[in-house]
C-alpha cells in the first residue's frame, strides 16, 4: 500500500489486512526513489498496489512508474487521471449516458460570462483538478463572477480552464456510493450541515445510511464502468430529473461509509485486491 499520509482509513486498511492474515506492506511515497528508466519489478511491492496517496499528481505519476514495471495498480493509470480531472470524467460520463450536471468548458472570463448568461448565473465554478471542494466559486451574478474570475486569471493556468456547471436544485445533500468491482456495496447521503454547497465528510458533512435502490445501482455501475472501473466513490445528486452524477472518485475516503452502515469497506477493498492477483 502506497500512502503519503496515514489516515483514518489507512489505519483501517492496515487493521483489516492483519485481521484477514492479508500480508499488506504500507510504502512511505515520500521516500521513494524510482529508476523509471528500468522496467524491472521491484520487490517490495509485492504483487499489487493499493495506492491511497492523498496528493492526486503524486499518485498518479508513481502509478504510471509502476505499471510500466508491471506491477498492477488500485486504480489504474487510465482511471485515476479520469477521475482525478473533473472534465475528463464529466466526458466519459457523457460518451457512456451517464446523466450529468449541464456542465461548459470555456478558456477565458468573457466566454465565462457568456456561459453564465446561458445558465442564468445559477452555476458554480470548479477546478478541474482538486477535492474536498476546495476552490469551488458559486457564480450567481456578474459582479461575482466578474471578482472570481480576476483572481483565477493570475493563478496557476490550469485554474484557467474553466470548468462552469448548473447549479442542480437538489436537497441539501448528495450521495456517495462506494464501488468495489462489479459491486455498489455502500451508500449514504452527505448532508450538508450549513445548507450549503458543500456536502464533503472532510468539511464538516454529516453521513447517513443511504438504501441502494435499482435505479442507484444501475447509474452508479454504469458511471463505474464508464470510467474505466476499480475501488470507486460516485457521487449523484437528486435533480428534478432524477438522479445525476457529477463526480467519481479513484482514491476514495469512507470515514463517513464506514461509521454509518457499518460495512466492512477495508475489508472488502483488500479482498479485492487479492482476487485480481489470482486472476
């Protein structure tokens, strides 16, 4: 297991490993030196990978590294740079009918305003890189928009890609459900305690046993697999259309899954694992 930080859940992952007399090595990324030139296996990385780094870039690249010496990796290369840009993923959803959020790309803040005006300024602003809804702008009239974007012009060009979504009206809370292959094995709504925006665990949501109902299943496992598939989180919202997804994601946290449907999701993630090692 690759981690730059020990979580809560890495501790977890660490705890079920012992309990299923799993042999699971946690690797310090920080303290890494790789020779990418050489397409030699390393031992000490056993079979496969598990990564769990929280730095997205720093993830990545070490995955691509490693599957270049053959070592299979939890996610995959392909998966994790989807899911770890939020465009790329909203492009794969789209390919596979996933329905999404109305979402437009734009390169400047006059295309910008010109989007906004096409959504009637009930839109928010998203990085295409970045989680726990850091950077996260709603762009609900001009002037807002207009400050928000002055700022993102003079930081670094990958905020310059704008990335402009509609506002779903939806209760104050999405759902997250956990995949692990071909299984939606959890689910639970996060609730926003502000009423805000902002649903995520990490910034103070609150979690509830949500019940995987057909129709979740089938637009959970369809966003999945449209991504490539893995230990996933997708994230839906209750539109007045139905349910839509707006993100998934490839290094998934379940704190919030966890301690609320009490689902062995440590357990069922090193389980995993081990069967793609005998496939």
């Amino acid at each position: 297991m690759l981690f730059d930080q020990i979580r809560w859940e890495e501790k977890k992952l660490i705890d079920a490993a012992k309990r299923k007399n799993i042999n699971l090595t946690p690797i310090d990324a920080r303290k890494l030196r790789i020779d990418v030139t050489s397409r030699k296996a390393r031992k000490e990385f056993g079979d496969i990978v598990l990564q769990r780094c929280v730095s997205y870039f720093r993830g990545l690249h070490l995955t691509a590294a490693l599957e270049n010496m053959g070592i299979p990796v939890i996610n995959s290369y392909s998966v994790t740079a989807v899911c770890g840009n939020k465009l790329l993923t909203t492009l794969a959803l789209a390919k596979a009918g996933v329905p999404t959020p109305k979402t437009i790309l734009a390169f400047t803040p006059e295309m910008v305003i010109e989007a906004l005006e096409e959504l009637k300024y009930q839109a928010i602003l998203k990085p295409v890189t970045g989680s726990w809804g850091r950077l996260i702008a709603p762009l609900k009239d001009r002037e807002v928009a207009e400050a928000v974007l002055e700022d993102r012009e003079f930081m670094h060009p990958l905020y310059q890609v704008y990335y402009v979504q509609e506002i779903v009206k939806r209760p104050p809370r999405d759902i997250r459900v956990t995949v692990i292959g071909d299984e939606a094995v959890a689910a639970i709504y996060r609730i926003s305690t502000t009423g805000e925006l902002i649903t995520n665990i990490a910034r103070g949501g609150r979690a509830e046993t949500c019940r995987i109902t057909k129709e979740l299943k089938e637009i959970t496992l369809k966003a999945a697999k449209a991504v490539g598939g893995g230990v996933l989180g997708v994230d839906l919202m209750e539109s007045p259309r139905g349910l839509v997804v707006h993100e998934v994601n490839h290094t998934i946290e379940f704190f919030g899954t966890v301690t609320s449907t009490h689902i062995d999701i440590p357990g069922l993630i090193l389980e995993y694992a081990v069967e793609q090692v005998k496939k």
